[in-house]
C-alpha cells in the first residue's frame, strides 16, 4: 500500500490531509481517506483494518496529480540519518576527512546523528538555494518510517515498528558542513534548509519480495541531475538492514512513532563522493536550475530545482573572546 | 514566574499538569494551574494574561514538594546543544581530540548538534548506568526554552521567542561518545540515555537584571558531586548570547516552539575537561550511588542519584562488509 499525505491544490487553507496511491510513477491517482485520517497510525494498524480503510477510500473519487499537492509523508517527531553504505564512507573520507580508510569504528555499529527535524520539504517541491554555500550537493537515501514506540529491541521485534519506507534526498551545503564538522559536533547549518522525503510511504509489506538472504532489502537506488544519471547503488550495500539500526538506536533509548531513520547516502548518492575520489570538482556543485531527480526501486521518485533564494538570513556574529589570540 | 511540570504524587494515572512555583530550592511549593494549561502557551503568552492566570492559580492551594512529582518543564520538538564555552573547547580539546588549540571554525559561528530529544528526565530523577561505559560523565549547561516559531530573525528579534531558561544536565559516556566521534557525525549513543533538564522554566523577564553590558545573561553555574563542588562557570563567558543562538539557528531554517536551545558545558562543567587538561582520568568517572547536582543562580539546581542500569540492551551487530578488510 502506498500512503500519502497531500492538500487539495484548489483549498486555500491547505488543510492537510491522508491518501491512498494507486498506480506508479509513470500514471497515478489518489484517493482520500476520511478528514483526520493519521498516516502513522495507519502504518501501526493491523493489516487488514488497513486494507477495509484502503478499501473504503478507494470507493471514493480519485484525484489526478493535477489535484493535489503531495507533502512530506510526515512530519518526523526525530528524524535520524545513519551512514551506513561502506563505499560512501570510503569515497567521502578520501576528500572530505583525508582518511586513507575506512575507520575501524564505522565496522563496530551502525552511527548516526540527529537531523533537523523541521527541514522536511515534499516530494516535488523547489528547494531554495542555501546560504553562504558554492557547493551544493544531494544525498541518495532510502528511509524507514517508525510507527511503534520501541525501546531494546531486537531487529526481529524492530520489524513491526517499521510501517514503510521513502526516498530521502539530504541536501547538504558541503562547504558549511566541512567547517562545521572540524567542531567535532557533526554537520547542522549544512544541512537544516532542506530535507526532502516522499513521494509516499510504501508500507513494509509491499516489500517483502525485496529481501536478500540475510533479509535486507535489495531495491535500486538512482540519481539523475537534470534527466542525466550521475549515480547510484543498491539498499543491500548498507552494511546493516534497517531492522539493525531500529535495534541499535533503541539500546537504552525510545525510538518512537513519527520518527524517521535513514540509510544515509548510498554509494555514488553524493557528487561529494566523485569530488573525495578525483579532488576535483567534477560533477560541479548545484546550481540554480538544476532538477535533482531520485528514484528508489518500489518506493517512487522525488523531483526538485534548485531555485533562487528568496530569504533574508541574518549575520552571523562571530564569538565573544575569552581566550586571548594566540594562545 | 517558575514555571514547572509535575504530576501529583498521588495520582497513579501521572497526568502531566503545569504549577506556577513560589519559593526557591530551599522553600517551594506550587499551584496547579487549570488543568490542559499548556507550559509553553503561558511562556508564549502576553506577560499581562500570564500575571493573570499566575494569580488565579496562586488562590489554590499550594501542594508541598512531597505531594508532586516534577517532570521535564517540556517534551521538546527539538533540542539543539550549542558549543559556546571557549574554554570547555580548549580543556576538551586537548583531551578528545588532541588538538593543541581551539579551532579557528570555533570563533566563527556558534555551531550545535541537534540532540536525542525522547531522552529528557526530570529534574530529580535517577539516572540508570547506560551500556558500554567506563567513564560515564555530566555537562553542566544553562538551556533555553522556545516559545515562538522563528525563521531568520536578529538577535534583537530573538528575544521574544525565548520563553525562559532550565538548567541541564547533558549525561555522557566518554568512551562510547569517542568512539562514534572519529566518524564526523558528532555523538549520539554516547548521549542518548538521558538529557536532565529542570527543575522548572524561569520566565526571561526574571532575568533581565542579570545581562551584562553585551546583552549576555551573567549568572553562576556550579557542578557538585557527591555534595563537594567539582567544577563551574558564569554563564557570561559564553561566546555568544542565547539570542545569538537562536538567531544563528534561524538562519534559512525554523527555529519552533516547544524546542530547547542549550549552552554547551560550561568551562569545568565536566569531568572530561579535567581529564583532557591532566591527561588521567581525576576526578574520577560517576559511578552507581554518585550524586550530581547542578544549579544555576537564580534559575535552579537539578540534583540526581546515578543507579544501576536495569534494562537488557540488545546485542550490537556489526556490519556486513563490501569492502574486503585490508583495503
């Protein structure tokens, strides 16, 4: 089942609301279920009251894309990004960190951080040219979103609190993320304008048939800038399955509802990753213009330019010494 | 005005309910306000209507600190963790990271990770042991309370989207904390098993007489363990004001309400800044039975036993590997 939240494009007050998808990419419609309608709790429902909900909003009119404005599937209580594809770490560490390879600590268990929670933008919506940035780049992620509250699981009891997955795109302004991470703290201003995620969650069971024999899912991930393919790889690269990270992140700690968990970017899902390869610049950053297209095998696509900035960003203001120069 | 959340000692359901506190932490007691009074709508709220509602509540009766139970001032939507202490930086670094001097990119902007926000205890709670640790740690912050969404506001603009300040506690686990920080993303398992934030809301006017001539809010903040003092600040040598902050975050971003903006540690607000000075693990890392307990003049103290962990963690699972070892 494919679950969407949109707004009808003729409401004004754009109230937003849960649909059902029917159809791919190529041809689809939706149908809405009744005002109130929580996509979450419909992901955490027994399957076949999901199936009679679906049932009864598809004996509704569908509405063609023209109709609606899709939105980001959810608006994540947490959002948590992993880094989970070896061949990415690999590449970005040769430019990024100088790191002759992988580190040891990536084999241990899966990292992630917490990502800006409110950055979260839909599926087909233009994604406003950064701040202080002349390297723009994308990241190709796949992302599973949570609908039980969990905590100390193992990845066989973290399966039921998995209700579907998306496609991520985390664009990252590489240049801002690189000053911020000689801080220690991990990326945040590089990457907190925009997150993009949709064009829907395709609920687990939908993928069942996509699981290799250690039970990852084995899905093709793509990345097209401007209609040309500059990238991709398969989900059963990730050197753990989502299953293992629910696990991991609820070790002495909630994973809850609403939250999303992402595969982090998959190899060759960044132009970062050719960039730490070659050392040159080649791909070049984003531009405005450019339409980053990402597709996920059985999950969907999402689509966005890159426009002008229209915001006015305050200074920044540098700190207030206490420790003399020099020192 | 403090303002708290607390649930009646009595009331086995544990509805969560907001008090007005009178008193300090000597002498309190508080007043319940209406019930479904929201904590963060009364920040939000005209000083005038919140005077009102303060007064109405104040002809209650007063429920004595046996009779409640006070829970986190707020769940929050977000929680950004600043690092604005130049000489927490310094004392850390040299430690953790083995840099010789605070990074350049430091006195640039003030740059934050965002933190697990489901993992926010009470002001009075234990503390269970998390896994994996040997050098189990405190932070001492000042943090502060939104209560208005911004997006690309001045310092000058900020002020009114920060209903007030708490006092932290940013628990940590050094070894495990280390660990995840070779891989850029900045610490989140070595983070996650608790964030102590309390022991209510000071409303910002409280504060105004306490700014220094920059604007910066100028108060003592004073770490103990096991009753003796082992460490503390004044919150003025932060490197930017908490306008600052929440300035910086809103740059092309939404900086929401219900989100806790916090200090960082404060300079001898750890003990890891002790061990990164001398090098040896002195004082030594918290351990079941230690009690820490921090206070903030004129904000309040938050006070905390660390117990054995009693929660069965599931195993880590490594990753499966792509690249063959050795590459």
């Amino acid at each position: 089942m494919q679950l969407a939240a949109f707004r009808r494009a003729t409401d004004p007050a754009g109230t937003r609301r849960t649909g059902l998808v029917v159809g791919d990419r190529s041809a689809w419609w939706l149908h809405a279920f009744p005002d109130g309608t929580d996509l979450i709790a419909l992901l955490a429902a027994d399957p076949a009251e999901r199936e009679a909900a679906a049932d009864a909003a598809a004996r509704s009119d569908g509405l063609a894309p023209a109709d609606v404005v899709l939105l980001p599937p959810v608006y994540p209580v947490a959002m948590r990004d992993f880094l989970t594809f070896e061949s990415h770490v690999e590449g970005v560490g040769k430019g990024m960190q100088g790191a002759p390879k992988v580190p040891d600590e990536w084999y241990a268990a899966p990292s992630f951080l917490f990502m800006a929670p409110h950055a979260v933008t839909g599926p087909y919506d233009d994604v406003a040219m950064p701040p202080d940035t002349d390297r723009l780049d994308f990241e190709l992620e796949l992302a599973a979103v949570i609908c039980r509250d969990v905590r100390n699981v193992t990845p066989e009891q973290a399966r039921d609190a998995i209700g579907g997955y998306l496609v991520m795109n985390d664009w990252s302004a590489r240049d801002v993320q690189g000053r911020e991470m000689k801080l220690g703290l991990g990326p945040s201003k590089g990457k907190d304008f925009a997150t993009t995620i949709g064009p829907w969650v395709v609920t687990t069971d939908e993928l069942d048939d996509c699981r290799d024999a250690d039970g990852f899912l084995d899905l093709e991930m793509t990345v097209k800038v401007n209609d040309v393919r500059v990238g991709g790889d398969r989900s059963a690269h990730m050197g753990w399955s989502f299953e293992h990270l629910v696990s991991y992140a609820s070790r002495a700690s909630w994973v809850k509802a609403g939250e999303v968990l992402a595969s982090g970017t998959c190899g060759g899902g960044a132009l970062a990753e050719s960039w730490g390869r070659s050392g040159l610049l080649t791909p070049p950053p984003l531009r405005e213009g450019d339409v980053v297209e990402m597709t996920v095998e059985r999950v969907g696509t999402i689509r966005n330019r890159v426009v002008a900035a229209t915001e006015q960003v305050p200074s920044i203001v540098p700190a207030r010494r206490r420790v003399p120069e020099g020192v």
